[in-house]
C-alpha cells in the first residue's frame, strides 16, 4: 500500500488598502487630510507641532472657498494700572474645492502658519510696512517656509505614493540635487507683474524687493499678489490699532480723573506713552 501525503501550503491572505483617490475630492474631511499627512515624516513633523503648541489644534481647522491661516490679536487691558494684555489666536480655513492631493499639502502649507508664524505686535512701536511685508513673506512662519514645508511634503507623499500627481509649482522650485530653492522662490514672492503699475507707492519706496516681474504668487485670501496684499493688511491692522489705542487712552484719561491710587501714576506714565504712540503712527495719514 502506498501512501500519499497531501501537503497544503497556505500562504497568509494579502489585503490591499485601497488607494487615496488623489485626482478627486476629499470627501474624508479634515481627520482624512491628518492622516495622509501623517504617512510621511515630513507631515508627520508638522502635525506634531501643531499637537505640541495646540492639542486641540483640529478645532481650529475649517473648511471654506480659499486656504488661509486667519490669526487675530485679543487684546484686553485694565483700568487700574494701564497694563494690558494681547493674545494671539488662530483659525486655519481650507478650501473645500481642491483635489485630495492639493488639500494635503494645503493643509501642511498652513500648519507652518498655524505653529511657526511671527506675528508684529501692533500696539507696540517698530511696526513699520518693510518690516511686516517681509515678515509676511520670509519671516518665521511667513509665506516663503510654508512653500518649502509643502513642497517638501509633496515630494514624499510622490515617493510614497505611486498615483500621487507631481506639484505642478513646486517642480519649479527643486533644484538639481533635489532640494527646494529658497532664493528663487523668495525672488518670485515679491513679484507684481502687472500690478506694478498700480502697486501703492509707499509700498515701492518701503520693500525694495518687489519687482515687475510675472506675477507667481498670488493670496488665495486677498487675490492679488502677497506684497499689495500684506501692504494693505499693514494699513487695515495699523487703523485698528490706532482706533484701540484712542480708546484706551480715552478711558484712562477718564479714570485718572479720579484720582485714585497707588495706580493713578501708572494710569499716566501709560496714557503718555498711548499719545506719544498716536503721535508718532496714528496722525500721520496711514493709507499707502
């Protein structure tokens, strides 16, 4: 008799995740967009940040007709010594009509803004149209960092992913070893193209940088390119300012009349300074 052994080899079943509909839109929500973002070290890093400055970051997080980080300033002060105190808040809106793979990177673009961005205090002196437009562009966390830190991730989710579609913009900027080119990109950020013509002319006198060249980088927020639109948030963020310092200095000019102490001489070293602020930016003509 003869026998046979049946011999089975079984091999594990092998379960293929479907792959991210990069071309369509991103139907997921926000927790989608996390997660992709999460597949790379690149976006990985910057959901981190966002965890460590905010755990509750993902509140902030919105969706609309443009990409934009909107941080505003909080300001509340008191009437027995003049102190005040500014806090910085910051809610980050994402457009809903872009593709899955332009929302993930949108949403890294912004995170840079969210966690890194320097923002001018405009209460204080030393807050000047040079100074606010640069920042806006290469300062920390301004448009120049963000551009790179998206690319960045771009470039690796394509590595990762097979079917995720080359950034148009960003090949521009990869220079032959592979890395992002800072210097060109920031040279692009300060082009007006045609808006050259019409560009404000404190603008041309205070940002040097700015050129005529094609324009590349537009403000998906402002619709014009990123120095007209930071000059005129400069103008926008100064009025305000000068209209809260006014008011402040309106109601400790009232309290002091009461005499009160011990804090009625801080009550007036801090109304000096508010006329000595308004004097020096808030009388001349703040339109550009």
């Amino acid at each position: 008799m003869r026998l046979f052994v049946l011999v089975l080899l079984l091999s594990p079943l092998r379960t293929t995740a479907a792959a991210p509909a990069w071309e369509g839109p991103w139907r997921g929500g926000i927790p989608q967009l996390v997660t992709l973002l999460e597949q790379v070290p690149e976006g990985k890093k910057l959901v981190a940040r966002a965890e460590r400055k905010d755990p509750d970051f993902r509140q902030h997080l919105h969706v609309g007709k443009a990409s934009y980080t909107e941080s505003t300033f909080a300001r509340t002060y008191s009437l027995v010594d003049g102190g005040d105190r500014v806090e910085l808040r910051h809610e980050i809106t994402l457009n809903g009509a872009l593709s899955l793979a332009e929302a993930v990177v949108d949403l890294a673009h912004e995170l840079v803004h969210f966690t890194e961005k320097l923002l001018l205090d405009p209460y204080r002196p030393g807050f000047d149209l040079e100074q606010f437009v640069k920042s806006g562009i290469e300062g920390e966390g301004g448009e120049l960092i963000a551009l790179q830190r998206e690319c960045e991730v771009a470039w690796a989710l394509q590595k990762k992913f097979a079917a995720y579609p080359e950034h148009t913009l960003c090949a521009r900027y990869r220079d032959k070893k592979g890395a992002f080119a800072v210097a060109r990109a920031r040279q692009d950020y300060y082009a007006l193209g045609k808006w050259w013509k019409q560009a404000p002319a404190g603008l041309l006198r205070a940002v040097k940088e700015v050129s005529a060249e094609p324009v590349v980088f537009t403000s998906s927020f402002a619709g014009k390119p990123y120095p007209v639109a930071l000059a005129e948030e400069f103008v926008a963020t100064r009025k305000v300012a000068c209209a809260n310092n006014q008011r402040k200095y309106r109601l400790i000019a009232a309290q002091a009349g009461t005499g009160r102490a011990p804090a009625s001489n801080l009550l007036l070293e801090e109304k000096r300074r508010l006329r000595d602020f308004n004097q020096q930016y808030c009388d001349q003509e703040t339109d550009l």
